[in-house]
C-alpha cells in the first residue's frame, strides 16, 4: 500500500515535470533525484513507454540520462536498466528514436558506444548521420573503424558525417594513438584501422601509418612506443611478405605469408602450378567481334 502510495506521488511529479515551464523545471528535477532512485526509475520507464508528445519524451529521456550517471556504484543495476529501456526505445520506437538516442548518448556506460556503434551501421539514415555525431564526443577507439567504413563507402550516405565525426575526434596522428591505447584491440586491430585511416582525406595531407609508427617506437617519451613498435613491424611484415615473387616450382614447399595466429606455424605450402600458356592467334579476337570485325577480317584477307 506504502509503495502504491509512493509511486503514485512519484508519478505525479514526473507529470508535472513534463508539464511545467521551463522556470520550475530544475527545481522539480532536483526534488526527483532526491528520492530514492530504485523507486524513481520503475515509474520512469513506465511513463516513458506512454509518453506521446515530443516535449514529454524528451524531458523524461534527460532525466534518465542524468539519473544514470549520478547512480551510485552500488547501484550498477539500476544503470544497466536505464541503458537497457533507452536502447530498446532507439531500436523500436518508431516517434521519438532520435531522441532516444541522444539520451542515449549522454549516459556514462560502458553499453553506449556499442548501441551507439550498431546504429551507426544498422539504423536509419537519420540514425546514422546522428550516431556519427555523438561518437565523435564519446571519442572512443572502438569507434573510428566503423566511422572508417561509413566514410570509405558511398552506399552508407554518410559520407560527409562521417568525415566530420573522424575529424572532431582528432587529427590521424591523435586517433593512431587512441588505437594504441585501447587495450581492447589486438596488434592485428590496430594494423587494420591504421591502413583504413590512411585512405581518408582527413587532412591536407595523407597520413602515412608506417612513417608514423616507425617514429612513436623510437620516441622515448612516448607512452606506447611498445605498442608501436608491434604494428609497425607487423604492417612492415605483411608488405613485405606480401609482394609477388616468382613461382619456385611444385618441389619447393613455401610458408604461409600470415603470422602464427592465423594459422599452423610449422604447415608449409605447395606453390600452384602455372597455368598453360594458349597459343596466340592474331585472328582469334576478331573471331569474337561484331559486324566491324567482319570488314576488319575482309581487308586482312585481301
């Protein structure tokens, strides 16, 4: 009957919240963190489920957000529950999803730049050009190669947002060594999106990762010259193992050109056999043309 009682109090003010000027607004946002927050959050989902107006979704979303990041530790459930309602309004809510998602964005979990992320690849086009926007603030590792892809290939429409995004997130230089921080990326990772940055115009000049990279392993001030010096060897590995050579004959095993991880270090490899050369026969293209072939053939014969 107590909880009933606070409940309906609690919904009482998140109404007045949404209906209320702007002058009263921060007062009765104050007055609503100070409640206990397990039972603020039931009954703000629940009137975000039946907002239906744009002013009302909106106040209720920040709200939210804000409640989020100024949960305590202790409370780590009641913030996975706010990112888990906020994400399932961005996939399913056909009104308000951009709003959803900014909220969204303003959330301090570690759950954001992956929504965040699957937007940027699986949302609407709206979607898209505002999720680049808002991982250019979260300024995350995780993010650049997606961003990368959007701005590489002309059926994501995005293009230009995603330059923009890239662009506020640093210059190449600050966004390698972003890669080299993030622990979440193998030496692998980090070779992959390094060559992808060096195909954007995100300066006036282009980047060049080798250069780079060769220069951060010597530098002894920097703080991930060990990180470095991994890409740069496997990036100078892989181009150099890489490049064609001449087929030694079906009698001499090769190594595979990929690392160990990709594969059996020990597992050695036949070279394929060379195709048969086909005889030239000047007249054989003309055999294969149209009417002009024909007269071409006609003056030959003559």
């Amino acid at each position: 009957m107590a909880e009933d009682r606070a409940s309906r109090q609690i919904a009482a003010l998140l109404t007045e919240y949404v209906q209320t000027g702007t002058g009263k607004t921060k007062r009765l946002r104050n007055r609503l963190k100070r409640l206990p927050l397990p039972e603020v959050v039931p009954v703000l989902k629940d009137l975000l489920l039946g907002a239906d107006n744009k002013q009302a979704f909106d106040r209720l979303a920040r709200l939210a957000a804000e409640i989020c990041n100024e949960i305590l530790p202790e409370q780590e459930a009641l913030r996975d529950e706010i990112v888990a309602a906020l994400a399932q309004h961005v996939r399913r809510n056909p009104r308000f999803p951009r709003l959803a998602l900014r909220a969204l964005a303003q959330c301090d979990h570690p759950q954001v730049v992956p929504l965040l992320i699957d937007r940027l690849i699986h949302g609407s086009l709206r979607q898209r050009a505002a999720a680049a926007a808002h991982l250019a603030g979260k300024r995350s590792a995780l993010a650049i190669e997606p961003l990368c892809q959007c701005a590489s290939f002309p059926e994501s429409r995005i293009i230009s947002e995603s330059l923009k995004a890239l662009r506020a997130m640093g210059r190449p230089d600050h966004l390698a060594r972003m890669l080299l921080v993030e622990t979440a990326l193998t030496v692998r990772d980090r070779v992959r999106v390094l060559r992808a940055l060096e195909q954007l115009p995100l300066t006036l000049f282009r980047f060049r990762a080798q250069r780079f990279l060769d220069r951060e392993a010597v530098n002894p001030d920097s703080p991930v010259a060990r990180e470095a010096k991994a890409c740069a060897d496997l990036m100078r590995a892989s181009d150099t193992l890489l490049r064609p050579t001449e087929n030694p004959g079906t009698d001499t095993l090769l190594r595979p050109a990929f690392g160990p991880a990709a594969g059996d270090p020990d597992a050695l490899l036949r070279a394929s056999e060379e195709p048969e050369e086909e005889d030239d026969d000047p007249e054989e293209p003309l055999r294969r043309g149209g009417w002009w072939s024909a007269i071409v053939r006609l003056f030959i014969r003559r």
